[in-house]
C-alpha cells in the first residue's frame, strides 16, 4: 500500500454481525421500522461481546459512509 492510500485490509472480527449491521442502516434508510425492531431484538436476545458490537457498528457504518443513490422527492408547489 502507498503511503497516502486510503484503503484499509482492517476487515470486521465477525462477518455475519457486519452483514447485520449494514442490514440495519439499510432498514434505517429506508425508514422499515418493522427490520430495524427485528434486528434490535435479535442483538438483545443473546449475549454479544464488545468485538461483535464492534462489527456491527461498523458495517453499519460503512453503509452509513455511502451516499444516497437518488435525491428526496420534493412534494411542494413552485
């Protein structure tokens, strides 16, 4: 890697809490709150260590990090 390279090998300790994660940020984004309970009692169901919350924030917010495809709909007269 260069010395101003911007890319990382930093992969999360457990794949399967960052894949819940993004799924997480993609329920918020969409505003499905029915996904975004879902995901919250499968966290709080089992005890989860610091590393897989870890994980999970992170893909969270590497989801968070990525742009909306399109803009909001502007319902107003002009």
């Amino acid at each position: 890697m260069g010395l101003f390279s911007r890319k990382s090998n930093d992969a999360p300790s457990d794949p399967q809490m960052a894949e819940l994660g993004r799924e997480y940020a993609i329920a918020e984004r969409h505003r499905d709150r029915k996904a975004m309970r879902r995901i919250t009692r499968e966290l709080g169901s089992a005890d989860r260590s610091d590393a897989d919350l870890s994980s999970f924030e992170r893909g969270r917010k590497d989801y968070h990090d990525i742009p909306p495809a399109y803009s909001r709909r502007r319902n107003g007269r002009r």
